[in-house]
C-alpha cells in the first residue's frame, strides 16, 4: 500500500468510492453527486494553492480509499473525511491508512471528525487511533485529534538495503513517522531492493561527496544528480536536502546552486568547519537569511552550535535568532561538542550541547506543521535501536 497526495488524475476515483452505497449511507449528503459538480469541485479544492489537502491509498497500483483535510469555515482546524472502496474493507487497511495520511499531512491544526450516530466502524477507527470525544449529540459525535509538535524521522543510505525492511516495520508501527534517504553515489539500491520503503514517507538528501561536498557542478555532478530527482520522484517526496558546499561565498553558491535549482531544495546550514578541519559556507545566519527567501532551510542543530563555537557566540541565542529568522520546520539532529567548531554527529546525549533549551525554543515557535526531527545519529549494531534509543531520549528531555 501507498500514500500519497491526491492529484486531478485520481479525481474520478474519489467520485466513484464517494457515491458506493456503503459510503453514502454515512455521509450528511446521501444524493450521488453528478461527475460534473465533482470534477468543478474537486478541481477547486484541491488546487496548488488551497489550504484543503486530499490523500490516496494506493493498493496494486489503485486507489482504494480517500481521506480528505477540508480547512474549517473558521479556521483553526480541518474537518477529516476518510472512505474505502467496499470491496476492500475489512482487509485491515483502515488503521493504517489514516495513521498514514495524518502522518503525511503533518500538520498542528487540530483534525475534527464527524461520525453519525451508529457508524460503528467509524466509532472505533477514531477512538483507536487517538482521537477523542469532542461534541456528542442525538445525531452525530464529534471526534478531535491533535496533532503532536514533532515528527521522528530516521536517516538511511541508499546503501543500507539490509534495513530497509526493519525501517518499514518501524514505520508500520508507528515508532518513526518517515525516512531521510541519502543517496550515495559509490553503493545505491536497486529498485527491487527499494520496494522495501514502498508506502513509507522518504524524504531524499543528495550526496555531500563526488564534488558536492564543495559544490562545485560540472557533468559528473549533473549525472549525480539527476540520480538525485529520480529517486525523489519514485518516492514522490517532498524535499531534497542539499548542503551549500565549502569554500563559498553567497554569490559564487548562487551560481553553483543555480544548475540544481528544483523547488523541492531545503539548504542545509553547516558548522564552522568540516570534519577535516576546512571553513564552511552556511554559517552565517546573514547568508542562510538570504537563501531562505527561495529556499527553506533543514537546519541542523549540532552544525547550528559548531557554527557558534566558529564566531564566538552561545550556541542556544545562535539558535534562537536562526529559528526567529529562518522559520525552519525540518531538523537535523545529533551530539556533539558545543565548544568545538568541528562537525561530530554523537548520539544526543553525548557532548555539551543543551538539547533540552533547543528543544523548548522549536516547541516555543512551533506553527502550522510538525517540527520533522531527522536523527543523524551513529548506527552502532546491525539494527536500528541506537536510532530508536535516541527518540526516546529526545522525547524525554
């Protein structure tokens, strides 16, 4: 199974699970709804640029099901609409399609849900997956669910096939809520291989080898990254990572920059200075200021107090003017030594860094979507539990 964003494509399938008797028979609207009204409707929406938001569950390449985020007339909130095409209920895939799409939605605005008095099955799909009872009268109840601040994401390489499966699995039961993929030019996976992470969120990073480490684009880069778009578009995902290179100025990176340009782009900020010791480009707030007004930023925190430790300042106000300045809502996260400008990547509980005052500044200027925590950390077994172990800790700070 897969979920994904709705696009104009699949419009006519919603029509077609919408009207089913099954699904008539619980809406506030009983009437079969013409093509025609649906298809304006839908087209509406559904736009680039409405707040509204509608996934699909795909299933053997079709999709089964729709669950709809419909903003509120007054704002605050969105009204969440889910149906299946009947010859697939009661195969399990209720649960696990909502959980996804929430997930995939990822946004901090509570979710409300109507259930008619005597949609049993609806009753329970809500009550089992964290909402709770907001509004309860003759005809209907009122669920409502609140979204948590942060989204717990794991980091993998294209050449960690072996794991792949474990990840889904932890995805599956809601221990992580997406993939951080890093491309890696030297050993990537097949597309076999890569079926593993079918219907899990994947996230892509491009390399920080083979040129881009200075980012410095001639063809070998371009091949590169060409490999770059194309697993974005197999996983559909939202966002590239890309670090801004070495050695730059904020003109000469615009240039380099310029020949990867892709609207999917988040720069990462860098530390004072890499793991062999050179000066970084990406540190300065001033030039990170410049580049968010195209790009967002994924901003890393350990980098974030590497690059204080370089000018000379306290890692936790570095953060807090970035987080003022950049508004980033995707992270990277791991330990290190606040007092070096050298990049580390520790676990988080290692080093000197105050992860719990970093913490409560996201918590403190967390909007409209999830802060996306992408753990950075050492895998030190031939699983993943030093990654979950890291979770957990962040989760308890």
């Amino acid at each position: 199974m897969n979920i994904r964003p709705a696009t104009f494509a699949d419009a006519r399938r919603v029509h077609e699970i919408r009207n089913a008797p099954s699904s008539r028979e619980w809406s506030n609207n009983k009437n079969e709804i013409a093509w025609d009204d649906h298809e304006r409707w839908f087209r509406r929406q559904y736009a680039p640029d409405s707040p509204h938001r509608c996934y699909v569950l795909d299933v053997a390449d079709r999709v089964v099901g729709y669950c709809r985020f419909d903003a509120t007339k007054e704002g605050g909130g969105f009204l969440l609409s889910i149906a299946l095409d009947p010859d697939e209920c009661g195969k399990g895939y209720g649960t696990r399609f909502l959980v996804g799409a929430i997930r995939a939605f990822a946004s901090r605005q509570p979710l409300l849900a109507e259930v008619l008095t005597g949609n049993e099955v609806s009753h329970k799909l809500f009550r089992k997956t964290g909402f709770r009872v907001a509004l309860v009268d003759e005809r209907r109840v009122l669920y409502r669910f609140d979204p948590p601040i942060f989204a717990y994401g794991l980091k993998l390489w294209t050449s960690n096939a072996e794991r792949f499966a474990d990840a889904a699995r932890l995805y599956e039961a809601g221990m992580v809520d997406f993939i951080e993929l890093y491309l890696n030019p030297a050993s990537s996976s097949g597309s076999e291989e890569l079926r593993a992470l079918d219907g899990v969120p994947v996230e892509i990073h491009a390399p920080n080898t083979h040129g881009f480490h200075e980012l410095v684009i001639g063809r070998e880069q371009l091949a590169i990254w060409s490999d770059v778009l194309a697993l974005a578009d197999r996983f559909r995902s939202r966002r590239i990572v890309l670090h801004p290179g070495r050695d730059h100025t904020l003109s000469s990176f615009q240039q380099e920059f310029a020949k990867l340009e892709d609207p999917r782009v988040l720069i990462e900020n860098m530390p004072g200075r890499d793991t062999f010791g050179k000066e970084m480009f990406g540190k300065q707030l001033s030039d990170l200021e410049r580049v968010r007004e195209t790009h967002e930023i994924c901003f890393d925190l350990e980098k974030a107090a590497k690059a204080a430790a370089f000018l000379g300042c306290d890692h936790r106000e570095y953060v807090a003017d970035a987080l003022e300045l950049l508004s980033p809502r995707y992270f990277h996260i791991s330990g290190g030594d606040a007092s070096s400008p050298i990049d580390q990547h520790l676990n988080v509980w290692e080093g000197s860094i105050d992860f719990p005052a970093l913490k409560r500044l996201i918590e403190a200027q967390s909007g409209d979507e999830a802060s996306r925590m992408v753990f950075e950390v050492p895998k030190t077994s031939g699983d993943l539990s030093n990654d979950l172990k890291n979770m957990d800790y962040f989760r308890s700070l």
